[in-house]
C-alpha cells in the first residue's frame, strides 16, 4: 500500500470502511481522539507516577520490568511504565472512554481492553540522548507473546494513542501491512525477533499527531524506528493498552516474570 494512508474518526460504531482497512492492512489511524488538554493532563500524571517510582524504586509491577534511563540533563526518569493505568485515576479513566469499546469488534468475540492483563497499560517515553536507554525497538510480532505464555494465537491487538506530533524523522512506530495474516513460521522466523531494526522495503511508518489513536493487530511485524535527530526534538510518549480475546489471565503483584521480557536489554 501507500506510505500515504487514510485516517478516520472514531466513533462509538465503526464503519464498513473502517473495518474493511484493519482487516486488509492490520492496522488504522484515528485523528483527534484525544484533546490537547487531555494530553497534557495525561503527561502530568505519567510525571506524577515517575516521581513515586523513582523515590519507591520499583523494579517490576505485576511481574513486568519497569525501564529506566536518563533525561537529556542526566536526571532519572522512567522510560517504560507497566500497568500505569492501576496507579493514577487519569490514567484510568482513560479506559472508560466507551468509543474504545467500538475498537472491540476487530478482534471478534469476547474481546476485551487487557487492563488487568499482559502489561496493561504501558506508557512509553522515548528521548534520544546521550544517556537514554529507550530510543529504539526491533523488529518483533507480539504474537510471540503467547507462544511464552504457553497458549496458543489468539487475536491482540495494540491500541496507541499518541501524546507527541511526531515527523518521520522523530522515529516511531514502524510496520509491515497485512502480516498479521502470515504463516506462524513467517510470524516466528522472518525477522530476527528486537536484534533486526533496518528498514524494511515493505514497511510503512506511522505518523501521528498528539491526541491521535492507532490500533495494530500485534501479529503484525512493527518496530520502533529510532529518531535521526536529538535532543528535546526527539521526545515522544505514547501509550499501548492491548485487546485481547481468549481465556481471561489477569496479572497481580505476585505473577512471575515471562520469559520473552529477558530480551527488554536488548532495547536501547
């Protein structure tokens, strides 16, 4: 398809249209989900939830490793939060949006926002600076997720919304159309799963601005490209909240760590 896309609107219904482009491509873009004061009140409470994690220095939430690196000015900061939807009611009320509802249907029946599964809500903050640890993420399909999990594929997909206009020189979410319909081997074996992140001829990248929302089916083949400038320029934050169908497995502060999270050292 074209590096130059369609975007909607999201509604409390999806159109046929709608539908019809995630179930060819595996993905879809909705403008102005979100307001601009709502982005920054989100960012506000990310930076509340950072301030408790630094002084309380928690490692894992619900099992799930917490990453940490350094700002531009070398101050700590936490660059991926993992259920950050159980800890600040901004966050969380987020999730009660009943257009994010309507999203449901492209994963079929019994799916469900996994608020309380995988990793939640996870909040990412991306800067390209001298000390940061989160600039970049390889090639991967989350469908590998359940192969660790020990079930079998179901649907999943990664709802974004976006809190940075972003250019394509910021970096960003990069994927490959229509490879949620590939074989498991492809799933499994066409890309070298976080150690791969070059350009691939097929990709298209995705270019939000903040308020923005993205779904991606995670069979997909996506990667995070890194920014090609830095400092302050580079700085984005975006959130993923998953859907899920299949068996319910909610996580809590005694679940152990999966085995696929050893590979987060290898994002830089």
């Amino acid at each position: 398809m074209s590096a130059t896309y369609p975007k909607f609107t999201l509604g409390e219904t999806l159109s046929y249209d709608q539908k019809e482009f995630f179930n060819i491509h595996g993905f879809i873009h909705f403008k102005n989900f979100i307001s601009p004061e709502t982005v920054q009140s989100i960012i506000r409470a990310s930076l509340e939830v950072q301030q408790d994690w630094l002084e309380n220095d928690v490692k894992k939430v619900n099992g799930v490793p917490v990453k940490y690196g350094k700002d531009l000015d070398g101050s700590p900061i936490v660059q991926r939060f993992a259920f950050i939807n159980k800890h600040h009611d901004t966050l969380r009320g987020l999730l009660l949006d009943q257009r994010l509802n309507a999203l449901l249907e492209l994963a079929g029946p019994g799916a469900r926002l996994g608020e309380d599964e995988k990793d939640g809500m996870v909040f990412n903050h991306y800067v390209n600076g001298p000390e940061s640890k989160f600039s970049k993420m390889g090639w991967h399909t989350d469908g590998l997720r359940d192969v660790f999990y020990g079930g079998k594929l179901n649907p999943m997909l990664n709802v974004g919304v976006h809190l940075s206009n972003l250019k394509p020189e910021n970096g960003g979410l990069r994927i490959i159309p229509g490879t949620h319909k590939q074989s498991i081997y492809q799933m499994l074996f066409r890309k070298k799963y976080f150690l791969d992140n070059d350009e691939d001829p097929n990709e298209i990248a995705v270019i939000p601005e903040a308020g923005d929302l993205t779904v991606h089916d995670g069979r997909l083949w996506h990667r995070v490209a890194q920014s090609t400038v830095r400092g302050e320029e580079s700085r984005r934050r975006v959130i993923y909240v998953p859907i899920i169908a299949g068996k319910y497995q909610p996580k809590n502060e005694n679940s152990p760590t999966v085995f696929y999270q050893r590979f987060a050292g290898l994002v830089k």
